[in-house]
C-alpha cells in the first residue's frame, strides 16, 4: 500500500470513529430525553440554591478561571449580546443579573461596566417611571427617588470597576456625567471632574468642566484661579482648546471686577537665546581658525 493509500484509509477509520462516538451520543440523547425534563425539575426543587446569584458567588470565588480559562472574554462578549436582548425586553431584574455576571467574566473590560452603568443609571428609572404611569403622572419627588435608586447601584459598580481600573479616567468621568445629568447634581459631579481631570490619561475637557462647573456653583474666585492655572500648565495643543479657557478667564475678570493691572497675563514662549561659550570652547574655536588660517 502506497503511502497515500495509507494516509487516506487511516482518516477513514478516524472519521468512521468520531461518527460512530457522535451516533451513540445522539441515539442515548434522544433515549433519555423523556426522563431527563422531570428528573432535572426533581433536582431543582431539592436544590433552590442552583441559581444566577449563586452561579455568580461560584464565579467570583475563581471557578470561572478553572472551567472557563481564557475563554472568559469570549464567554463575556456572548452574554453582553445576551444582556442587549435583556435590555431591549426592559427587563431590569434580569438585567441586573447580567451586567453583574458579565463584568464578574471579564472585569478588564471598561466597556462593560461603563454600558452597564449607563443602562441602569439613565434607562431603567425611565422604565420604572413608565411602569408607574409615566412623567405626566409620577410626582417629582418619585422620579428623583428613582433616579437616586438607580444612579446608587450605577456608582456601586463603576466603584468596583476601579478596583480593577484605579487609574482610569473614563470611569471617574462617568460619575460625574451621571452627577450632572441624571441627578442634576453640579456640586458633586465637579468633585468627579476634578478627580477625572487628575488621572494621566484624562481628556483635556474634564479640566474644563470642572472650572465651567466651579462657575455655576457660584464659585467665580476659585474658577478663576483654577483656570489661570489650567492655561498656564496646558501645552500649545489644538486639542487642548486654550483659547476658550482664556475667554472663560476674561469672562471671570470682568464679572470680578479684577483691576487691568492684575489681570491674567498668558506666558509668552520664549526662544532659546544663544548661551555664552566657555573658555575651553573658545580655545577650540581659536585652534581651528589657526588650523584653517595655515591650511590656505
């Protein structure tokens, strides 16, 4: 037998193998199908323990990395699509479950906890103040009650993401933008901006929001005196829009009051002067006209 003939007979025997084993599966399948539904509603009324809560504590006790390994970001991508079905469903204990589960799967992710966050901060006290009748019928004092309800869980898991991202800016920002827009809440929400602006990768904006909020707590001379020092410290960046700071700092000294003589004066750059040489370079530089006098 030729060595071709040989190759192709030994992956007949293993596909023959593999058909042979996945027959069997299917034939024992479909023979204990009729048994399998009430055997398995016998052990879950024994076991009420067997649920998403406590598949999730297994989780984090670290079974996910001994049974899913490095699949855990694929099986988190899986059931994010999953979690968008929750969520067009409206279904927000579930959805709750989800987001915690796929964060649980793979914290590294920003991604997910940034979604997840938005999804029940700014979406699911809309759902729950349609349940009760909607924003022409549901008094304020409810709605803020719901939008503080939800926005605490929101912080509770963007703190627990910067367990994992300490560092990252995005997270502190989404703080302060649900501060500022769902909660209305401008004091708080500049103390995220700050904290934000703090972090090495932040967007030059978060510096900028945070002096724009000083100003609409009434905080003009601390604004001022922050602003003056964002400008002073921010690069020539057309990213880092230093013009419109400097506006905002004219705009503060006219509403201050700040004598001409006082106001901000923006530091000018200046061109490196040409520094004196020192006695050895100058003795060079001599040497070398010597040289090249003698040379011609």
């Amino acid at each position: 037998m030729s060595v071709g003939n040989c190759l192709t007979h030994c992956i007949f025997l293993r596909l023959r193998s593999v058909c042979t084993v996945l027959l069997v599966l299917i034939l024992l399948g479909a023979v204990m199908r009729p048994i399998e539904a009430p055997a398995w509603q016998v052990v879950k009324a024994r076991q009420p323990e067997m649920n998403l809560q406590a598949f999730e504590g297994a989780l984090g006790q670290g079974l996910v990395v001994g049974v899913l390994g490095g699949f855990r970001a694929v099986m988190a991508d899986f059931l994010w699509i999953r979690t968008n079905t929750i969520w067009e469903r409206r279904d927000r204990v579930k959805l709750n479950a989800m987001v915690r589960l796929v964060t649980t799967l793979d914290p590294r992710a920003d991604f997910f906890w940034i979604n997840g966050a938005r999804m029940i901060a700014y979406d699911v006290p809309n759902w729950r103040i349609q349940e009760e009748g909607g924003y022409a019928d549901v008094p304020n004092s409810r709605q803020q009650a719901l939008d503080r309800e939800q926005a605490e869980q929101a912080f509770a898991m963007l703190a627990r993401a910067r367990e994992f991202h300490p560092n990252k800016a995005k997270l502190y920002l989404e703080v302060g933008q649900i501060y500022l827009n769902r909660l209305k809440d401008s004091a708080n929400a500049a103390k995220w901006f700050l904290l934000a602006s703090q972090q090495a990768d932040a967007p030059y904006f978060a510096a900028r929001i945070y002096g724009e909020l000083l100003r609409r707590e009434g905080k003009n001379i601390e604004a001022y005196d922050f602003l003056k020092q964002l400008h002073t410290n921010l690069p020539d960046d057309p990213f880092a829009q230093k013009p419109i700071i400097y506006d905002r700092i004219r705009e503060l000294e006219q509403e201050l009051k700040i004598p001409l003589w006082q106001c901000f004066q923006p530091k000018v750059a200046v061109e490196t002067l040409p520094v004196e040489a020192s006695l050895e370079e100058q003795v060079q530089m001599l040497e070398k006209e010597h040289c090249h006098d003698h040379a011609h």
